[in-house]
C-alpha cells in the first residue's frame, strides 16, 4: 500500500501536528506522575534510539526489556521501532536463572534491566539524532510458556507499518466513540492486553500507564484524568467493585471497558452493568499468536450469559473432538478459530512445538467449550487444567464461578489433587476476605452444594494469605499442583 509508513514516521507526523498535546503519563509507585507531550515523546525516544545503536542495535535485531510499566520501558520499546528492532518485553520480576533461560531463548542484540535505568534517563542529555526511517520486520514479541513450563516467546510476523484500522477502537464497531480516547493501562507491558496499547497510542490516543495495579488507586485515576477505557481482567474488576466505597465514586467518564483473559462470574458482570451500565462493558477471548477473536457487548452478555461472544471481524469457529470431527451446538469440545482479518502470521522461540491447526487452517489454543444455536462461545476451561475426579470431568473456572460470590471469599483458585479414591479431588486454594475470619471448610463446602452438581463441589479446602498471582493476575494451576505434591 503507498500510504503505508513505519511506526517511526507516524511518531513523528503526530509531533509535529500535535506538539504540546499530552500523550503519556504515569503512574508511579513513588506518587509522581511524569508525564510527555508528543513532542517530548518522540525526542527521548530518538534520543534513546541513538544511544541503543551504540550498543549495536538495528534492523532486524531483538532488543529484550525486563523494565516495569515505567517511561524507560516506553521509550525504549519506541526506540526499538525507530532502528527497525523487534521490542521484547520480559517480566522484571523473574529471578535470574529464569531470566537466563529467556534470554537464551531470545537471543537479543541487547537486553535493558533495572540497572539500564539510570542509562536511559542519562539519553536525556543527548542531541536528538536525525534517524533514518526504517521498519521492523516482526513487529514485536511476547513471552508465554509451552505445557512443559519452558520459555517460549511469541513473535508476530508483521512488519512494524502503521496500520489505523489496528488503532480503532473496540467498541467502535457497536457504537461511535470519542476520540481521543484517554486509556488507563492496568496490566503489565510485558503482557499483551498491557503491550498492545502502544498500538493505541500510535492511533494518537493518549495512555495513562499504572506501574503496578492497585485498586483503590484505579479509582482515583479514572476520576482525576477523566479516563475513557481500560482493558481488565475478571480479578481486577472484582477488586475494584469490592472497594468499599465505589458506588459513590464518579465513573461516568467511562466510555466502554473491556474484559478478557477469563471468562466473567456473572455477579461480576452484574455489578459492572450496575456501576457504569452493560452497554459500555465488553467481554473478548483471543490469544496472543492472533488466530482469531470473539466479542460481545454487556447488553447481549445478559441475553447469552456466560457467552464470550461470537465471531469478530470475520473469525469464525469450530467445535471439535479428539478425532477432529465437529460438534454440534450444545456439545463440549476443543475449540478451534479461523480469521482471515485477524489472524496474522507468528513464529515461535525456544520451541518447535506448535498449536494444533486442521487442514483448511483452523487452529487452537487448547481451550474448551461450546457453541449454542447462535454461535455464540461459551468456554470451560483449558483442555491441560481439566480435572478428572471419579470418571467425570470438572473445569476448575465453573467451580471458581461458583464459590466467588461467597461474601467471605475475596480470591479462589481450584486445582485437582492425585487422590487414592478419586484419581484427582477437588481442591479449593481461597483468600479469605477477612484474614482473621476466614471461612471454614464446611461452610464453603456447603455454600459449593447449593451451586454445583455434586462430583464438582471441592473436597478439600485450603486457607492461604494470598493467591499466588502475576501482575497480570494471572495464576499458574501446574505450579500450585506441583507445589502441593503433583
């Protein structure tokens, strides 16, 4: 396409069309919020830029960033644009042999840690270097896990051209929203939902970027900057719709919000319908390699409960069993995606293994679930964390579903235990919302009876301080097992 340009000149085209606008800021833990005009922005990240070439970095090449959702991570991932690099973002927390394990994996010309931070800050005193423009082949890289626990970095095979259908809102295709959008980043850059608001911020929206998620703080943002959307996950939500005081607070800024990485316990959806109104919620399963996307609105969610939506921008979908013939509606399966919008090329480092695909170019993440008469997705839970107790199958996110709307319980995760009688039990891991008053066994047991089919209600309870969750809230069920004895 001739009106294709590299990210570097869309940089640059929004500096010089809009100087002294904000386009970042953030918020720190330290209380400060540092903020960049466009100008600013596109000066330190050349900045940055030049000083990165000293270190050999250029087209083509990985540059690695271990850094927090801090304005050293931004600028540098910017950066690593304007020389035609692949940006690479790594938790900041891993300790260092596993640290040493990723980066062997990646491989990258360099790799910025906490102690880089006092370098790039240094940029600040640099001339600004006049870049040549240049474009990077892979866009950029994630870092995931296999089923083994292994390092594994998806990185997508797209060039790093500007492409303003990518920085459209989401919710544009049920509504018109406004732009500029003001987007509160909550989860960490180096995950997805985190990284890919750099694609919004090239729209020419403005970031609000948390360096670590904290609730009440959430709040206070929302009201201070007028925030418009920001992307969550179900326990992000549930703490903030736990916050005592939140149904006086003003979140009428809010145009639209959305939720992925798990599906929603329906009194969350609930609650959130409550506070801003189900039209402005939105509910998405994907996967970071982009093999497609399913999407509904708050107000549709209500008429489907429990669905992740149906086909967006052209995906479609697939049911299938474990000899790969399709299912029908109603009836629980692998499940399979197919875009020809969405779903972009990938490759995969530090493994050989690769996602299981049907001939005509279905593929899958190893998800399960099912379809009603509709179409619309209703997912179980990943094929690797079903629990099979007794001969029948359990999926830990139903039982999860189930017993957070416990008014003791503040965060849950159930795992399946080896058992002499059942094969694997279920096992219920819970925070309680009162540490000094934790609910008993018994009683969640009893709460579990009155929502769930028998052979799905925990057997064995476990009290613990805190879940074991990312920054991402994410949680890993193999660790937890593993922990506990397998």
């Amino acid at each position: 396409m001739e009106d294709q340009k590299s990210y570097s000149r869309q940089i640059a085209e929004l500096a010089e069309a809009r100087p002294d606008e904000r386009a970042l800021c953030f918020s720190l833990l330290d209380g400060t919020e540092p903020e960049f005009t466009w100008r600013e922005l596109h000066e330190r990240s050349s900045q940055v830029a030049g000083a990165l070439t000293a270190r050999g970095v250029g087209v083509g090449d990985r540059l690695a960033l271990s850094l927090r959702n801090t304005p050293e991570f931004v600028l540098s991932a910017l950066a690593a644009w304007k020389l035609g690099a692949v940006p690479i973002p790594v938790r900041w927390d891993l300790p260092d042999w596993e640290l040493s394990r990723v980066r062997e994996v990646i491989d990258p010309k360099a790799h910025l840690g906490p102690s880089d931070v006092p370098w790039i800050e240094a940029t600040a005193a640099d001339a600004v270097p006049d870049l040549p423009d240049a474009v990077s082949p892979q866009v950029f890289g994630i870092c995931s896990s296999g089923s083994t626990g292994t390092p594994k970095v998806i990185v997508t095979e797209r060039p790093s051209l500007f492409d303003e259908r990518r920085a459209i809102p989401f919710a544009q295709a049920w509504q018109p929203v406004p732009r500029p959008e003001t987007i509160l980043v909550l989860a960490p850059m180096y995950h997805t939902n985190g990284f890919s608001t750099l694609t919004n911020l090239l729209g020419g929206d403005r970031l609000l970027i948390m360096e670590k998620f904290d609730a009440a703080r959430v709040v206070d943002l929302i009201e201070r900057h007028r925030v418009s959307t920001f992307t969550s996950t179900p326990t992000m939500l549930q703490r903030i719709a736990n916050l005592p005081d939140i149904d006086r607070r003003d979140l009428s800024s809010i145009e639209w919000f959305m939720q992925g990485a798990a599906p929603m316990p329906p009194s969350l959806v609930h609650r959130w319908a409550g506070l801003v109104g189900a039209e402005r919620a939105f509910m998405a399963y994907g996967m970071t390699e982009g093999f497609g996307l399913t999407a509904l609105r708050g107000d549709e969610w209500l008429a489907h409960e429990g669905s992740v939506g149906r086909g967006f921008q052209g995906t479609e979908l697939r049911i299938l069993d474990e000899a790969g013939k399709e299912l029908p509606p109603g009836e629980i399966g692998t499940v399979y995606l197919k875009s020809a919008v969405l779903g972009g090329a990938y490759t995969y480092l530090g493994t050989t293994e690769r996602a299981a695909a049907t001939e005509d170019g279905f593929q899958t993440a190893g998800d399960m679930g099912y379809l009603d008469e509709e179409g619309y997705l209703y997912l179980k839970d990943r094929a690797v964390d079903l629990i099979i107790t007794g001969g029948a199958n359990v999926f830990p996110a139903e039982v999860e579903t189930a017993l957070i709307d416990h008014p003791e319980i503040a965060d849950v995760v159930v795992i399946g235990l080896r058992d002499p009688e059942w094969g694997r039990r279920v096992h219920a891991v819970i925070e309680p919302a009162d540490h000094a008053a934790p609910p008993s066994a018994a009683e969640v047991i009893a709460f579990a009876k009155g929502r769930l089919a028998a052979y799905k209600v925990p057997k064995t309870v476990e009290i613990v301080d805190a879940v074991p969750r990312s920054a991402a809230t994410k949680v890993s069920r193999g660790a937890m097992v593993k922990a506990r004895g397998g």
